[in-house]
C-alpha cells in the first residue's frame, strides 16, 4: 500500500512533464495530417484532417455531410466551404459562421492540437494535473493525463488526454464541463507528422 501512495506521489510531481514535453514536440512541428472521429451530445463526425504552419488547415468530410472539403488560411482569415466536393462552387465564409463550425462549436482556426494542449495547460495552471498512469490504446503504449480547472457554463473543465508514448501526440481526448457532463469524446488516428504535402493539398 505505501509503495502505491509513493507511486501515486511521484506521478503527480512530474505531472507536467508529459503536457509540456506535447507542446515542446508541437512546436518542433512543420504539419501533421490523421482521421479524426468525434462523439458527443452535439452530433458525430468523422474528418481527415491536415494541418500544416503557420496554421493552414483543411477537413475532408467523411460523415455526416460526406465530400464535403474546408480549407482555412492564415493569409485570408477565411475558410473556403465546398458544399458537393472540389468540382462543385464554393464559399468564403468566416471562421465563425455556424456553417463552418464543428456541432461543438469549434473553429477551424482554431482546431489544431498544439490549441488543444495549450487549452489543457491553461486549465492545469488553475487548477491541477495528473498523470494517470501508463497503458495500452490498441497497440500504442500511451500516457493517461487529467487536467482540469475552473470554468464557466458549457465550457471545458475536465480533459482527459492519452498521449502516445513514443510520438507526444494525442490519440484519445475525452472533455467535461464543470458539472461532469461529457461534452465531446475524440480519436486521432492514421497520425503522419510531418508528411510531404502537395502544393495543392490546401491551395486547390
């Protein structure tokens, strides 16, 4: 039981060495491109996903709406909505527009995972971090954190975070609000860091 309780102890003082270790191995990033699958009361989706700095961002829409292709750029501030596909019209719309947002809200601009992790330091830094423990998700040795802090109605106040071992990269995100009611459930899988793009993969 003591060797447990110390155990226990010293997983929480080095609680924030794998958040911060995830945003240093980000920040080394040039892009990333996975298949994104999200769960929760607002709506599933399922999304290939690319990214690559100084925040260039596009989604290949799966399901539900499937064909469908955004593409954010930093340079116009603008996501560029095709409703049918590449071959069919296009809009310009802002990244606020409920047409371009996920069922949770979120903005393409701001979709990314180094703004994952850094929404999970913030919530840490007022409140705390804990690393759960190492295991398996599939074949992938992960580290299980939880960070949580205050927050206001509807807003993230609990993640739960599994980080591949060996990329710094989540793979599993589970978020709550204040009253532990789950906002959203995400896998990230087929993760490739740093692939060649085609020049036309955000400029088609």
């Amino acid at each position: 039981m003591l060797s447990g309780m110390l155990l226990l102890m010293a997983l929480a003082l080095d609680s924030a060495d794998p958040l911060e270790q995830a945003l240093a191995r980000f920040e080394q990033l040039q892009g990333y491109r996975l298949e994104l699958r999200s769960e929760g009361p607002g709506g599933n989706q399922q999304l290939r996903y690319a990214y690559r700095k100084p925040g260039l961002v596009r989604l290949d829409v799966i399901s539900p709406h499937a064909g469908a292709v955004l593409i954010y750029s930093p340079y116009s501030e603008r996501v560029r909505l095709w409703p049918f596909g590449l071959k069919g019209p296009s809009l310009s719309l802002s990244p606020d527009n409920r047409l371009v947002k996920s069922p949770r809200g979120h903005r393409l601009d701001k979709s990314d995972v180094g703004v994952l992790l850094h929404s999970a330091r913030r919530l840490a830094q007022l409140g705390e971090l804990r690393l759960l423990g190492e295991s398996r998700l599939g074949e992938r040795l992960v580290l299980q954190l939880l960070a949580r802090g205050p927050a206001g109605p509807g807003q993230v106040a609990r993640y739960e975070i599994w980080l591949d071992k060996a990329l710094l990269f989540p793979v599993r995100v589970i978020s709550h609000d204040a009253r532990g009611n789950l906002l959203e459930t995400v896998w990230l899988e087929r993760i490739e860091l740093d692939p060649p793009f085609a020049d036309d993969v955000f400029f088609p």
